[in-house]
C-alpha cells in the first residue's frame, strides 16, 4: 500500500503526470517524419516503475496497444541494466527486438532512466513505428518470413546515449540498415526529443510537489486502479466462459490455427486461460508472450473504457499464456504479422466476455488489417512502394449498429486519403466504398466492410497481401450473426484469381490496367437478428447496405411489409 | 452620425455592441438568444440600442446559426452527385472512430445513401480527364436529387482539385435545371486535394446553405424595413468579416463565427494594452476554450470536426475546448478519485444553485459555496438569488462525504482540480505549438473566466492576467472590430525543382483578382489592403507540412512572380525554425498555395471605453466573507465600472460587473489601465 496522500493532490498530480506522456506525444507527433507516426499515430509515451517496469502513466494519443506492451520494454532494459551494471543518470537506450519488447521490429523503443538526487526515480519510454527497418519486405509485412532475421535487422537494447553523449556509431548502424534513411533520423531525433521534454516537464512537477508526494501519488493511482478494476469485476456474474477462435494460417501452410480463451471470474479477480491455442507456427502470425499480456489489456480496457491507463489495472487479472503456444513465440521466431494474432485474441476475449455481460462486449470487429503493398518502378527507374491497412466494419452493440469503415482495435489510425494515394503512386482506385451485406445481421447489426479496387496505372508492379479473415468470419455476440469473410481477388490476362492461402500471398504480377479488389469484413451482430426492427431492416435495404435477397435470409420477410 | 453595431448570438445570451465612431461612445446590450429563429433576440438587441437603424453604417454578425444547424442536424435535406465507386467516401471518412476506447457508437452522414448519386467520369491525379463526364447522367441524378425532395446539390468528384473541368461541366448542367441557387461543386469550395476534407467541407457546406441564406435574408428585410442603408457582414471562422452574398455561397465558412470573433477582439484588447503574446481562455457553462495568439495574430487550423465524421476544412481561428466550464459537474469515481466533467448541467437546469433542478454539485456551486460569487445578484438576471445551502449540500453529499472532507475543503478541491485541468489546456495549447506559456499574458472572458484568473497565473507561471472591461460581450466587440478577409487555396502538388513558376504566379493573381473584388464590392471603409501567401511544404515522404510564408509583392494589383530559390529559401528559414535543423540532400515539395486577401478596417480607440473621472472609495460597495487556501477573509468588493483608470485593488477583492465577477486572489495586485481593463499581477512583480 502507498504512503498516504490527500485526494486532492492525488487528484491534481493524475492529471499533471497524465498530460507529462500526452505532451510527449504531441512532441513526437508534431515531429515525426514518417506518416505512420505523425498521422496514424503509431506511438505511445509513458512513465514506468523504476523497479519492475510497470505502466505508472502513459499519454492517451498513442496507439491502444502499447498501453500494455511497453512496460515489457522496460523491462528488458532494466533486466539488461542489472546485468552490465552500468545504467548512469542521462542514457537512453534503444531498441526492437520484439521478444523482449513485444508487438513487432517496425516498432522502436527508447527508454530512458529518470534519476532524481542521484536516485533512479522512475524510467521513461518512447516507441514509434518506423517506416522501414530493413528486412526482406519494405515496410516490414512478409508473409512469409519463417525467421525474425527476414523481416528486419534486430537490435537488443543497447545504449544509444551514454550519460548524455549520444553515440554516433549506433545511429550510424540503424541508418545503413533502413531503405529510408531520413525517415529513421527524423523520427529518432522526434523520439528523443519528446524524452526530453519528458524529463523536463518532470523536473517541475517535482520541483513543486517534492519527490515523495509524487512517488505517493504514483503508488496510490495504481492502487486505485485496481479498486476500480476489482468494482467491475464484482459486479460481473462468476463462472467459466469459453471461446475458440481461428486463423486463417500462417501464410506458409494452409491449417486453421485455433486461438482459445476460458474466461475465469471468481468475486473480484479474472482468469484469461488461452490453454488449447495453436502451437508456434512457421510463418509470421507468432506473437511474443509479452504482446500477449498487453493484447488482454487491450481487450480488458475496450470491455471498461472508464478505467485508467496504468498497471493496477491488471492486478486483479491473470493472463495464462501457454508454453510452446503461438503466443508466447520463443527467438528467432517470426512476429511480423502480430497484428492478426492479438485482433483474434481480442475476438474471442469479447466472445467469452459477452457470455458473461452481453451489455458490456461488442461484437467483434473486422479482424484483419489487410496489409495490402504495391511495388514497382517507374519508367525513370525509380522505386515505388504504396503500403497501408484498411479497414472494415465495427460489431454491433447494446447501443447500436456497429460503425461502418472503421479503425482496427488495436489502433487508433486514419486510411490515408485516396487521392493523396493516387497522387504519390502510379494507381487508380476503381472504387472506394461500403461492401453491402457484409454486416453480421442482428438486433443491432455490425457495421459495414469495404470494397476498395485498385488498378495499376505503369506497366508493372507486384503486390503483397497480409489479411486474414478469409476463411472464419467475425463473430456476433448474445445471438447476433457473423458478418462476411474477407475476400481478396488480383487480375490477370486470363481474368480474377483469388490466393491459395485466401488473404495472404507474395509477389502478384500485375500488369498495366489490371487490378486487385479488397472488400473486407463487416462487424458481427448484436442480439437476435429476429429482434431487429423491421422497418430499421427496410431502410437498410433503401440505402443499399444490404440486397432484398440478403436481407429475407437474415431477417425474414417482415420488413417487405414496411416502410423505412 | 455614424455607427457601427456587433451582434453576437450565443447559445444563452445575444450580445450587441454599439460604437459610435464619430464620439467613440460605446453601449453594450444583452438579450436572452431566442430558439430556434434567432433573428428574434437579434433584432430586440439592437432594438434596446438604437431607435434608428438610418443612422447605422454596418452591422457585423457573429452566428451560431451554421454551427447549430450542424450539431442539431437541422440542414437542409440535400443530395450529391459523385464519381461513380466513390458514393461512400462520405460515409467511410478517413477511417476513424469516435472514441479510442470502447468501439461503440455509430456514424450517420448528413447525406443518405440514396441521396449519393453515381455518374461515369474520371480524372486522374495529374489532371488527365480519363473519362468524360456524362452530362445525360448528371441531369438524370440532379432530376432524381429534385424528386425525391433535395434542396441543394453538390458536386463531388474525384482528383477535381487537380483539374476541375468535369465538375465544371457537371455543376453546369446541373444549374440549368436546378430551382434555387444551392448548386456547388467541391473544387469551387476547396480546390484542394484529400477527397473526404474536400467532399464533407462541400456537403457540409450545400446543407447548410437553404438555412443560413434563409436567416440572414430574414435578417437583412427586417433591418432594411427598420430603415437600415448600411452594409450588413458576417464573420467567419477565420475571423474576418463577409458580405452576406458570400455567406450564403459559403455558409460552411461559419462554423465558428462567434468564439472566432472573440478571439479577434482579445488580440486587439491585448495589443492596444501592449502585449502580443496572449492566451485566451472563454468560460462558459459547458467548456473552457482557449486560444492563442502569438506575435499579434492568432493562430489559424486548417479544419475542425464539427462532431464525430463531420469534418470542415477552412481556415479557422484554432480553439481548444475542454470539458470545464461553470456548469460541469463534480464527481467522486469508484476508485476514489475526484473528477471534474465532462458531464455538464450547462445553464439550464444548471447549477444546484440555480435552484433548477440538478443535485450534483458543479464548479459553479464551488464558487458560490466559497463566497466568490455573490448569491445576492447573479449574473444574467434570470434568477432572483442562488441557494448556498442546496450548492453546499450536493458538494457534501457527493464529494465532501466519500473523501472524508469538510464542505469548504470539498469546494476548494473541486476549485483546485478544475483550475488544474484549465490549467493543462492552456500548457497543452501552446506546447502543441511549440510555444513557451510563461511568456504569454493570460485573457480571461466569457462570464466565469475572470473566477479563475488568479488560479491560472498560478498553476501555469504566467505573469500577468488582462481581464477586458466588457468580458462578458468580448465576442460583439470583434465584430466591430474585425477585417474584411477572404481565404483561397489550390493545391499545387509539385517538386520544387520542376514548379511552374508561371502557372503558379497566376494562381496567385487569380486568387488576389477575386479577393480584391470582393473588397471592392464592399462597402465599408480600409485602412489598408494587404495580401497574404502562404505556401503548404514538405519534404518528399513526409506528409506533415509545413506553412511556409512566402513574401511576393502585390503592387497595384499585380502579383510578381515567385522564384523557385526563392521558395526553397523560404521553405528552408520555416522548416529549421519549427524543427531545429534541415534535412541534408532532401527534395522538397509544395502541396498548396493559400492567399489570404485582407482589408483592414480602422480599429476603434479602446481608450474610449476607459472610464471618466471615479475613485476607489465610491466604487466600494461593501465587504463580505470569501473563502480562499482554507481561511475566511473579509474581502473588499468593487464596482468595478465604476473604478478610476490607474486605481490598485489588493486581492483579496472581488470586482463585480452585470455579467462578469473579477477575482483579485490573496498576492495579486489588480490594477485599471488606461482602457478600463485590470490587469492582475502577483504582488510585488
């Protein structure tokens, strides 16, 4: 338990310390090179214990899954720290390596001991997605990686800065190992800067609130989060909830890997067992077991958005991850397609969630990230890479249908605009739109997917597809229905062809005028499809969101009765 | 006799501000805003000032009647006609939700689905017309739009920024057949490239064009009918004035007509009291918006979500709003911490003390408990007197009672976490911009601003506090006082090396032809003519730009032509100056050029708003008890208006106007300059 402290500091000092990491943020946003950081936003800042790493506080314009996966980095710099022995007052070190600091190797984190009177106070920590880091796939998705070392070069935690001296010959080494090498600078030097700025603003609120009353502060935030937590979870029935979700495959060979939770609740503490998960895969759709515990955070924060953003959240919360699992992926194993994993884990923690409070869970969303590149060179010989994610439709809820073309769950970013696409790289997009009846029907129906049909505009190019969700569609919750697959197709002379392992496939020869077609998942429904208004089920198909057809086989034909 | 009047209806409170510019005299006026025709308060406002609208010059209107219209969804019902594949574009935004956490809630465009009409054509991004418009299917999508009840069209087509002509063609034919004027295409809107800014900020702008061209035309006959000759303007979201002709071309151009004006009056209050650095802060019963305004001018977004998926995108006077206003509501979580919003009881049923009907305690009440403001008269005049008790009740109940407090310790807890988080916004605001608040002086207005003034010095380290004389009519007062400016942007797209200087050069002469027009179809006198360009530049790969100022000279209306090492020098001198440093070898790119074509009209002196002769002794009313850092002190209070120019208040003192309570906190020193504001300082700074 903490030091007492009086609740109206207590209440000052969560803000002052909330808006240390959300000033960072913005400091690295506003500098940033790389679109992926600037706009999408794929970075997160944070203080961390000084002892075990965990989260104390982290900004809230950062990408929701690194709320849970940066203390993992920390760490392992403080595992690395006590083994040299040397950790000094003004080093900074930095690193990829995504067993030891989760998510994946586009990811870099600088973390930065905070030394107050010549004490270690607490750490602080800055990780962004960088635009390349080497590897055999520029921008980093290869589907079909078998080994860590083909997807990036791979940096352990190593210093960086050294007591304030920035060490030249490790920027050297980064640089020479990215396609992009400007990019990196621009975004390293963003990234140390907002860790300064961290340290600064840090100074003054020590300054006027003393060292103690901080650390006081500190203790009882995460005290009070998991009383929260612990209220939430009392209010919840007890019992045992199951799920079982599955991967398409692992881009090498075409099995269904199954990811499986039982959710536990016991009074005021939770379970999540993912016993029964898919062993380690060849391909890339391994996670590392830090991602994993981050991943249930990210679900846990969705299913009670109020609960603050630190790790007393998790007290109450045991994550069982097991050995050997495609969960808890052992070095050198491939993690490029982590993004997949954790969106599943995320589905069948709401899955097994809403068997014990319907109210509370969504239905799952679409699922998939679909990370979709073009390549080629231009008649000038220059080289063009179009990479981006797109996005699909949100479960439905107790509130209502679910949001059409949204973002992932486990991001926050925005599709970069069409036309600045069109703009940069030799494409056409054919069309940009909602794909009818890709919405889980149900009371509250998911939201729609997309369609999105490129079409190539040079006279060659290769694509490069990371999906999943073509062979098992999103899940509805409390009897609402599943919402449509994903579906990829690519022309050719002889007309469309869709990939052998469904979402994923490496190097498609395209030729001038031909294109590929994405039209990705829907949400799936909430509630009994039977319990949807029929008049809500008319204007549906007014508006084209679902076809007559589509909609008698969900729905039954009432709402031919009605007027929208 | 010639006068100039400022209107500017708020969501409680329609304010006027009558200046005479020949004596200087100055009259302020507040009259409840009427629901939902606001021309009603509009017209009684002025009314309760002026008999004879022959005598007026100009009236300048600041309006919510857009922004409203917007966030009640009351547009008009309005169809758009796009290029075949992109119907959705509206519907998809860019791809975002409305909370991070959560994943609830849905998103419904102000234009259905069957109200998206497709038609064949094409432009590709380099400007090449792949495919011709179809003229036969855009008259049968504009017939369709007509039978099935829209109001307005507009005309959305892909890559039209890069070249216009399809939607020139469509917008044509379109106008030919179309019954009423509200025919737009998106490239006459915002010829700028991002297809959903543009599409929305079009279809925002078409369904609001039936309302906003029907108020202010009401409007206009009922002041002409009053035997008004004069010129009557609208201020924009950028906070420059318009003819009403333009308005009702470019309602979109509104948003955020009234807190934009606000902002304009408080550069100028500033500047006249000789600081160019200032931060704004507007409190009012649901929100705290700051602003700022750095070297004399304020700070300019390029676009603003009106709400979730309904984004705008025209330069607008950047404000920051967070859920901390008078209204908003005190609260204790299950983990036991005290939290302040965003949940608000706003004015109506407001306050526990307003006696209305809300239980839970506000900031509002923490004020009142801690006798900052008097129960006897409060502010608006509505209600006859406030319940201390009731506001000292809820504070116990709620937040004294589950942290163990006293009432007073629980009301200076609510006062200490709401400052906290005002303070934060004010850190945030400028951090964001890369600017250093302690170098800033601070502008309270708005009703409750002032409250909070001496909290802020303190928690952000500013030195020094301006509160205007008239804060609670700060936002009248920039009607009067703002320029006649019109915006123009057309994105260009080009690498610095190959830039057609030429081509470019005669953007700019276009965009300053049509800016200089619209000055000289206005009536109203300038001091000056200025023209502005602003270029959007990165280098390749980054896709943040920068805003890049680029001095070509106008000289009796010409516009010079720009050099390539001419931009790139100035591209280089903005880049280092945001970023620090520039990046070696690295190609640069100009994204769009943006002109600004202003017309200054002449400011009024403020000093005639200082006011004559007084003393410190006759402007005290009285004393009473007010709580401050855990202590009663018998606290002196002012008739403020009534304080002499030069007169020093030592807090704690409390200076009470009609609309506004000024808080002078223990160890400030406030003082009234030479234009009736009071500056607050620390004592002995």
């Amino acid at each position: 338990m903490s030091a007492a402290i009086d609740p109206i500091t207590l209440a000052v000092l969560a803000g002052r310390m909330e808006q240390i990491a959300d000033e960072m943020d913005a400091t690295l946003f506003r500098a940033a090179f790389n679109p992926i950081i600037a706009e999408a936003h794929d970075a997160s800042h944070g203080l961390y214990h000084a002892v075990t790493g965990d989260t104390l506080v982290q900004g809230k314009a950062g990408l929701p899954i690194f709320v849970g996966v940066m203390s993992f980095a920390v760490k392992a710099v403080i595992d690395k720290a006590a083994e040299a022995g040397d950790l000094a007052d003004g080093d900074i070190y930095i690193f990829n390596d995504a067993h030891m600091g989760g998510t994946h190797l586009s990811d870099m984190r600088l973390v930065r001991p905070y030394f107050r009177d010549g004490k270690l106070f607490c750490y602080l920590a800055s990780v962004g997605h960088w635009h390349d880091v080497g590897g055999a796939v520029p921008g980093n998705y290869n589907p079909s990686a078998t080994e860590a070392f083909q997807e990036a070069f791979i940096l352990p935690p190593v210093k960086l800065v050294r007591a304030g001296v920035l060490q030249q010959d490790i920027v050297d080494i980064l640089l020479r190992n990215t396609r992009l090498p400007q990019s990196a600078q621009g975004d390293l030097n963003g990234q140390l800067g907002a860790l300064d700025l961290g340290v600064r603003r840090l100074d003054e609120l020590l300054d006027d609130y003393g060292t103690d009353t901080v650390r006081a502060a500190l203790d009882a935030l995460q005290d009070r989060a998991e009383a929260l937590m612990r209220a939430e979870l009392s209010g919840l029935p007890d019992g045992r909830w199951e799920a079982t979700d599955y991967l398409d495959n692992d881009g090498i060979t075409d099995t269904a890997l199954p990811i499986r939770v039982a959710l536990e609740i016991a009074g005021d503490r939770m379970v999540l067992d993912f016993a029964g998960t898919a062993p380690v895969t060849a391909g890339p759709v391994n996670i590392a077991r830090p991602t994993a515990v981050a991943t249930a955070y990210v679900a846990i924060k969705h299913i009670f958005p109020d609960l603050p953003a630190n790790a007393g959240v998790m007290r109450p919360i045991e994550v069982r991850v097991p050995e050997g699992s495609l969960l808890a992926a052992e070095f050198p194993a491939p993690v490029g397609g982590y993004t997949e994993t954790i969106l599943r884990m995320i589905d069948v923690i709401f899955s097994a969630a809403a068997q014990a409070a319907p109210d509370r869970v969504v239905a799952n969303a679409y699922g998939t990230i679909n990370a979709l590149s073009i390549a080629g060179k231009r008649a000038n010989g220059q080289r063009w890479v179009m990479f981006s994610f797109y996005g699909g439709g949100h479960g439905g809820s107790s509130e209502s249908d679910g949001l059409n073309h949204g973002n992932a769950p486990i991001s926050t970013a925005t599709i970069p605009p069409m036309e600045i696409l069109e703009a940069a790289y030799p494409v056409m997009f054919r069309q940009w739109a909602l794909r009818p009846d890709s919405a889980g029907a149900g009371a509250h129906r998911g939201g729609l997917g997309a369609v999105y049909e490129i079409e190539l505009l040079e006279e060659k190019a290769e694509a490069f597809l990371f999906g999943e969700r073509g062979r098992f569609a999103p899940q509805g919750v409390a009897g609402g229905a599943p919402a449509a697959k994903n579906v990829f197709h690519y022309e050719q002379a002889d007309g469309w062809h869709s990939p052998p392992l469904a979402s994923k496939m490496l190097g498609i020869k395209l030729q001038k005028g031909q294109a590929v077609r994405l039209e990705t998942p829907g949400g799936g429904g909430y509630g009994a499809p039977a319990d949807r208004a029929p008049e809500a089920v008319a204007r549906d198909v007014a508006l084209g969101y679902l076809t007559p057809e589509a909609a008698t086989e969900a729905y039954g034909p009432a709402w031919q009765e009605v007027r929208p | 006799m010639s006068r100039m009047i400022g209107v500017d209806v708020g969501g409680t409170f329609t304010d006027v501000f009558v200046l005479d510019e020949e004596t200087g005299a100055a009259s302020v006026a507040k009259v409840p805003t009427t629901r939902p025709d606001q021309s009603g308060g509009f017209l009684d406002g002025i009314a309760r000032q002026v008999d004879d609208l022959s005598g007026v010059d100009v009236v300048v209107h600041g309006t919510t009647a857009g922004t409203n219209a917007l966030l009640e969804r009351k547009g008009a019902r309005i169809g758009v006609i796009t290029t075949a594949g992109l119907r959705d574009v509206l519907e998809m935004r860019r791809r975002d939700r409305p909370r991070t956490w959560g994943l609830r809630g849905d998103f419904d465009p102000v234009v259905p689905r069957d109200l998206r009409l497709e038609v064949p054509e094409r432009t590709l991004a380099d400007g090449t017309v792949r495919t011709p418009v179809d003229l036969e299917a855009v008259r049968a999508a504009a017939q369709t739009l007509l039978d099935r009840g829209c109001a307005a069209v507009a005309i959305l087509f892909a890559n039209a920024y890069a070249n216009p002509e399809n939607e020139a063609r469509a917008v044509e034919a379109v106008r030919a057949i179309w019954p009423n004027p509200h025919v737009s295409a998106s490239s006459e809107i915002l010829p700028e490239i991002r297809e959903f800014e543009r599409f929305s900020t079009a279809a925002l702008n078409a369904y609001l064009q039936p309302e906003v061209s029907g108020y202010l035309d009401r409007l206009d006959a009922a002041l002409t009918k009053g035997g008004f000759g004069g010129e009557f303007l609208i201020v924009q979201s950028n906070g420059g004035v318009m003819g009403t002709d333009t308005a009702c071309r470019l309602p979109v151009r509104t948003a955020l007509s009234g807190p934009a004006a606000g902002v304009i009056a408080a550069g100028h209050i500033a500047r006249s009291a000789g600081f160019d650095n200032v931060i704004t802060g507007d409190m009012g019963g649901t929100s705290f918006d700051v602003a700022l305004i750095a070297g004399g001018r304020s700070q300019l977004a390029p676009q603003t979500a009106i709400d979730f998926g309904m984004v705008v995108r025209t330069p607008m006077i950047e404000i920051t709003t967070i859920g901390a206003g008078g209204g908003s509501i005190a609260w204790v979580d299950k983990g036991g911490l005290l939290n302040i919003g965003p949940e608000s009881a706003g004015s109506t049923p407001g306050p526990v003390a307003y006696g209305q009907g809300n239980t839970r305690p506000t900031v509002t009440d923490a004020n009142v408990v801690l006798g900052r403001i008097d129960p006897d008269k409060p502010i608006g005049g509505k209600l006859a007197r406030l319940d201390v008790d009731a506001a000292a009740r809820a504070i116990d109940t709620h937040v004294g009672a589950p942290l163990g407090l006293t009432t007073l310790e629980a009301a200076e807890a609510i006062l200490t976490v709401a400052n906290s988080r005002m303070a934060g916004a004010i850190r945030l605001v400028s951090i964001e911009r890369g600017f250093d608040p302690k170098r800033f002086a601070f502008m309270p207005f708005g009703g409750g601003g002032a409250l909070h003034a001496g909290a802020m010095l303190r928690e952000v380290g500013i030195g020094r506090a301006i509160v205007p004389r008239y804060p609670g009519v700060t936002s009248a007062m920039g009607c009067v006082i703002a320029d006649m400016r019109q915006d123009f942007v057309q994105t260009v797209n080009s690498l610095t090396a190959g830039l057609d200087t030429d081509a470019l050069r005669d953007v700019m002469q276009r965009h300053v032809d049509e800016g200089l027009a619209l000055l000289d179809a206005a009536r109203s006198r300038f001091e000056a003519r200025e023209v502005l360009f602003e270029l959007d530049m990165a280098y390749v790969g980054q896709t943040h730009t920068v805003a890049v100022p680029l001095p070509v000279p106008v000289t009796d209306g010409r516009v010079a032509a720009p050099s390539v090492a001419g931009i790139e020098a100035a591209f280089d001198a903005t880049y280092r100056a945001t970023y620090g440093r520039l990046l070696k070898a690295g190609t640069r790119r100009v994204m769009n050029l943006r002109t600004a074509v202003i017309g200054r009209r002449p400011k009024f002196d403020l000093a005639t708003l200082a006011p004559e002769g007084g003393s410190l002794e006759a402007a005290r009313t009285g004393s009473r008890q007010v709580h401050f850092a855990g202590e009663w002190h018998e606290t002196a209070i002012y008739d403020r208006l009534s304080l002499p120019v030069g007169a020093e208040i030592r807090g704690p003192a409390i200076l009470v106007q009609p609309d506004t309570t000024v808080l002078v906190d223990p160890g400030l020193v406030g003082r009234v300059d030479r234009f009736g504001n009071t500056i607050l300082t620390p004592e002995g700074a």
